[in-house]
C-alpha cells in the first residue's frame, strides 16, 4: 500500500529552551536523523515535512531520495498534523505520523507498525509499562499504587489507513478536541488501535538531559 509519511517538527521546543531539532547527535541534527530513518523505510512513497522555513537549513536536500514536501504547522500539535493530512497526495492508502524528536526509531519497528495498519487499519509503536506507578495527593506524597498491567507508553509512528485518520481529524477540528496523538483522535470517532511493541529504542527528546541520553543511542 502507498504510504504518506506526516514528520511533526513545527514545535517551539519549549521545554528545553533551544532548538532540539538542531541539536546534534553524532554531528548530525536531530530533525536530520529523523528524516533519513523515514527516507530509509521502502514502504514509505512520500514525506510531508511540517516545519518552519528556517529548519530546512538543518537539511542537506542533495540528499533526499524520495519526494519531501515542507509545509507550516499550526499553533498546536493537532493543527500540525491537520495540516500535513491536507498535503498528504489524494492516492495515498496508508499515512504514518511521527514526531521529529524521535530519531532513533528502527527500521524493524517502521515496518511492524505499518504492517500492522495494513491488516488493522490504525496502529502505533508502544511499549509497555513496567516501572511501579503512584497516585499521589495534592501534596505529592503517595497515595495508592496504579495497576500497570494493561498500561503502554504511546510513541511513533502512529500509522492509519487514510480514511480513518483525515475522519477522524474532520471530527476534531470541528468538535474543538485538542488531542495530543492520532490515537486519540481515532477513539474519539470509536476506532481503536492496534499497540505494536517497539523492540528497539525510542525514545523522545524532551528535555536536555535526553539530549545526554540520547549519545548513547548515537
């Protein structure tokens, strides 16, 4: 199935008080490595590139071997992906979105996860949760422990058939949901997701100390 590749890199970067995506990893910038991952990936035809003018400086487009479309993102998360769905080509059967802080997902769990959405519809890396987990009270001391049998960390790429997701963000944009991933979007028109295990690392780079984390991966 043809698949459109959505890579969210409009975000201010808030949290970590410089551009993460510039950062380097091994020389190269995080928004680099992250696109060359989904560049490498045979099962994806085309990538739309949601990011501001200014970060394709971060790119060598010499070496592009597929077709990258930039395009501006919107105020939040959900407006970014809205936007790359709208460029995304008409023919296109399947849509993977990932988050441009992820840089080191494999091409083992790329093509787990788009498998998965071709015999399911809606699929997304995930791991489970193993650590204890607490609720605390309003003074955060602990309160009670959380079952975390049946909990997963959501991640990306989170892949969809493309009538399924361009539906369901028709239904968010118009109810107003601000939605933080596409698996939500899909629960709240009454789809679910099928979790894939990511067997490899991959984790987000939030904070600067994940930038510190992340050398080990590099």
């Amino acid at each position: 199935m043809p698949c459109t590749a959505i890579l969210v890199a409009a975000g201010s970067s808030r949290r970590m008080g410089f551009d993460k995506l510039a950062a380097p990893l091994e020389g190269v910038p995080v928004l680099a490595r992250t696109l060359a991952a989904l560049m490498e990936c045979a099962e994806i035809s085309e990538i739309i590139l949601v990011t501001p003018l200014e970060r394709m400086e971060l790119l060598d487009e010499t070496t592009f071997t597929k077709p990258v479309i930039r395009i501006d993102g919107g105020a939040e998360r959900h407006l970014s992906v809205a936007a790359g769905l709208a460029a995304a080509t008409q023919g296109t059967e399947l849509i993977a979105i990932h988050d441009a802080a992820r840089p080191f997902v494999s091409q083992t769990d790329l093509r787990a996860v788009i498998e998965a959405a071709q015999e399911y519809g809606a699929a997304s890396l995930a791991r489970r949760v193993t650590e204890t987990l607490k609720r605390a009270d309003e003074s955060d001391f602990t309160a009670t422990a959380v079952p975390r049998e049946n909990l997963w960390f959501i991640e990306t790429p989170q892949v969809f058939r493309a009538d399924l997701i361009r539906t369901a963000y028709h239904y968010v944009l118009e109810n107003q949901l601000p939605v933080t991933d596409e698996t939500s979007a899909l629960e709240a028109i009454g789809v679910k997701t099928k979790l894939v295990s990511s067997i490899s690392p991959n984790p987000k780079i939030t904070i600067p100390a994940d930038l510190v984390s992340a050398k080990f991966l590099s």
